[in-house]
C-alpha cells in the first residue's frame, strides 16, 4: 500500500483501505475498541495514525499460528472437509 501521509501517518481512506472496511466501520472500532491507537489531528477534521501503533495493534489482534497442533486443541472448531460440488463440475 502507498503511504499517502508523509512521516509514517495513515489517512482514513489509507486504514480503510488497509483493512478492507468503511469509514464508518473504522470510528466505530476507535470508539469501542480501548487499545486501538488514538488519532493526531493535523487539522479539526484531518485525523492521522501513526504506522508503527497500528502495526502494533493489527498484530496484537492477528490469531496466533501454532504449527503441528490440532485446530480442535486449541479450542477453534475445525472446518469440515470439503468436497467438491458437482454443479461445478
């Protein structure tokens, strides 16, 4: 992704396009989610975040991978197999 904000700041349209959500959708997690970074407002309605907080914060959210370890072990459901359909075919 290309960095739109100089000195490590991300836009609004930078995050929402990061993860894949609406505006709407990212003030609604900076609102209920306490550990998500704080804005700096480079104007009253200009709202930056700094890149290396919300790296810090997509990766404290990211499920950890344990390899070699049965999914049902860790308390995940398993996914059934799946078979292919032969509507498809």
């Amino acid at each position: 992704m290309e960095q739109r904000a100089g000195n490590g700041l991300l836009t609004v349209r930078d995050l929402c396009e990061e993860m894949s959500i609406h505006r709407s959708t990212l003030y609604r997690i900076s609102r209920s989610d306490s550990s998500f970074p704080d804005p700096i407002y480079v104007a009253p309605s200009s709202p930056r975040w700094r890149r290396d907080e919300y790296d810090q914060w997509l990766n404290s959210r990211r499920p950890r991978v344990v390899l070699g370890v049965r999914p049902e072990l860790l308390g995940g459901r398993r996914r059934p197999d799946r078979r292919p359909s032969s509507r498809f075919r």
